[in-house]
C-alpha cells in the first residue's frame, strides 16, 4: 500500500518525529514511510534514515536490491522482495516528487537561519543611535577623540566617511586580481603538450643532412669504375660448366667402383641362405628326435621363408650391380663423346 497507515504514524511517534506521513509502502516485516523531508525504512535490522535534501539517485539491480545514493555514497540499502511491484512504483514515484519539493524549499530558508547566526549580536546593538554605529566598526581608535571635545566628534565622522569609501574601494579590487592570474596559471600545461608535439617535428630534421650526405658518396664512382674489372671475370664463370662434365664422369666412375666392390654381394647372401637352410634342417631333425614336432615344424618353415628371402635379396643386389655397371658405362661413352 502507499496511503499511509496507522503503523506509519506509529513508527514516526516512536522515533520523535512529528512529521505527517505522505506515504508508506508497507511488508510484514519491513516498512517504507515517505514525509515531506525524509524517506525512512525499518526492518529487523533497525531504521534508517535519509533527507530528502541529500538524495541523489534511487535504483534497484536485477536481483531486487534498493541503493538510495546521496553524495557521501551508499545511504540506504534494502530488499524489495515481498512488496507489490504497483505500489513499489507509486511510493518511488511519490519520493521522487517529495525529493524535487524539498530540493527547492531550502533554497531560501538556508540564508536565514545563517544570517541569523551571524548576525545575532548585531540586533542588539541596532537600537542604539544609528550614527554611532557606523563608525564604531569601522574605526575604533578615534573614539577616545570625541569623548575630549563635544563639538569635535561632528567633524570626526566627516573624514571618516569619507576615507572608509576610500579604502573599501580597493579592497575589492585586489581580490579579483588574485584570481586572475590563478585563471592563468591553469593554460601553462597547454603548452607543455604543444612543446611535447614540437620535439616529433625535430626528429625529421636529421633526415635533411642524410639527403645531404647522399651526394657526397655520387663522386664515388671512382671505386665504381674499378668493379667494372671483375665484368671480364664472367669468363671464369664459363669454366665452371667444364668441372660439371667432369663431376658426371667422376660420379660415374664412383658409381662403377661401388658396383665393383658390391659385385660379390650377390654370391655371399646366396651362400648365407644355404647356411640358414641346413641350420633350420638339422635343428628341425634335431626337435623332432627330441618329441618337439611343432617346434621342429616352426624351425622348418622358418628357415625355408628366410633361405627364400636371402636368394630373392641376393637377386635383386645382382640387378643393382648390373644396372650400375650399364650405367657407368653409358656416362663414360657421354664423356667420350
């Protein structure tokens, strides 16, 4: 609800306030009460009280949390779970309405209760002659003078008038001078930046002597005439084409000296798959007198796979021989030619 309630009024009375209620905004256990100068609520952890004078923003997050902000921070925090989402608007709309009324009443009452802190010795002495009053703030020295001659004081206020005019006029004047110059003492950081961007321009000036400097190595083609001279050495480059003829001939011959000395390899794995055969025979022979049939069986077969293997190996090295040598033989008629 926002009408207020007796339990509003109740809660007021109970902390001394005599304001009337504007609105309430009431939970079972937690209650909002609006009057023309403050936003209280109270719940199980105590009351709190803001001026409207000092609000400065009320919001809520996703999660139903009330922050009323003033200058200082965080005034007021409270959940608005359990209340009805309408009213929640219509008592918020109230406080924002209150906070705009009680935002401009004390515009004017503000000067009152200072003047009147201020200036309370000076009613005091308001009835008494008007003309004494003047001066006796102004100068106090020349009292002891009129008290001497009667007639004198009549001439005493006559300067005096007319050198308290005098004074006042310059004082004024200098006080608006001090801020001048404080007004221009804040552009001095202009410049600095203006200096900063004027070192990038001085960066380029170096390039200028490098353009310089670039003519100065134009009468160097002195030195350029002398690498004209190694021109005639492209002839010697002709006779690197000679020594790749002769790097093809003398691989060839490697290639020939290599088949010669793998030559006999052919004959030697041959000999070696004899020898495996007749070692896994008479193992073989040797298993199955001693009852391993199975395993003289394995000794067997493994032994003809592998005799099979060492003369198909030994054929291939026989055709890599042979095409060795008819290779070397067909560079050295290339080289002849």
């Amino acid at each position: 609800m926002t009408q207020p309630s007796d339990r509003a009024a109740q809660t007021l009375r109970d902390l001394g306030l005599t304001d009337a209620p504007l609105s309430a905004l009431e939970r079972e256990d937690a209650l909002f009460v609006l009057t023309p100068d403050t936003l209280l609520f109270q719940d199980a952890g105590g009351t709190r009280r803001v001026t409207l004078r000092d609000l400065t923003r009320i919001h809520s997050d996703q999660e139903g949390t009330l922050r009323v902000e003033t200058p200082a921070g965080t005034a007021l925090s409270a959940s608005l779970l359990g209340f009805d989402p309408g009213a929640v608007q219509t008592f918020f709309g109230g406080v924002r309405d209150a906070t705009a009324r009680a935002k401009e009443q004390p515009t004017s009452p503000l000067p009152q209760p200072d003047a009147a802190k201020t200036f309370a010795p000076a009613p005091t002495p308001a009835p008494a002659p008007a003309r004494a009053a003047t001066p006796a703030p102004r100068t106090a020295e020349p009292q002891p003078e009129p008290q001497r001659p009667a007639p004198q004081p009549a001439h005493a206020p006559e300067p005096q008038v007319l050198q308290s005019p005098v004074h006042t006029d310059p004082a004024p004047t200098p006080v608006p001078d001090a801020p001048a110059p404080a007004v221009q003492e804040r552009p001095a950081p202009t410049p600095v930046v203006i200096s900063s961007s004027a070192f990038s321009p001085t960066r380029p000036d170096p390039k200028g002597p490098d353009l310089s400097r670039a003519p100065e190595a134009r009468p160097a083609p002195a030195p350029a005439t002398t690498s004209a001279p190694p021109a005639p050495v492209t002839a010697a480059t002709v006779t690197p084409v000679a020594p790749t003829l002769r790097g093809s001939a003398g691989a060839a011959a490697t290639l020939a000296r290599q088949a010669d000395l793998a030559s006999g390899l052919p004959g030697r794995l041959r000999v070696l798959g004899v020898v495996l055969f007749l070692g896994a025979v008479a193992l073989a022979v040797f298993q199955f007198t001693g009852g391993e049939r199975t395993a003289g069986l394995w000794t067997l077969l493994a032994g003809g796979v592998g005799t099979i293997a060492l003369v198909s190996l030994a054929d291939i090295a026989r055709l890599l021989v042979s095409l060795a040598h008819a290779v070397g033989d067909g560079s050295g008629v290339m080289d002849v030619d």
